[in-house]
C-alpha cells in the first residue's frame, strides 16, 4: 500500500509541475488582460 502511495505522490509532483507550467502561462495571459483593462480604464479616467 505504502509502495502505491509513493507512486501517486510522484505521479502527483510530475502532474503539478506540468500544471504549474501552464498555470503559469494562463496566469500571465490574465494578467496582460487585466492590465489592458485597467490601462484604459485610466485613460478614460485620465481623460476626464
């Protein structure tokens, strides 16, 4: 049981840093997306 265990605890880090790559990716992409929107939201505000 113990064996099995460590195997899905491997398999589990290898998913995650697989994961964590293309959070990673999304993350950013949300970001530039957030900011884009806020930007012109303060040229908007800045206009005003």
């Amino acid at each position: 049981m113990k064996k099995k265990r460590e195997n899905d605890m491997a398999m589990t880090q290898k998913d995650l840093k697989q994961n964590a790559v293309a959070t990673d990716k999304q993350v950013k992409d949300a970001a530039k997306r957030v900011l884009n929107k806020y930007h012109k939201t303060f040229e908007k505000l800045a206009k005003n």
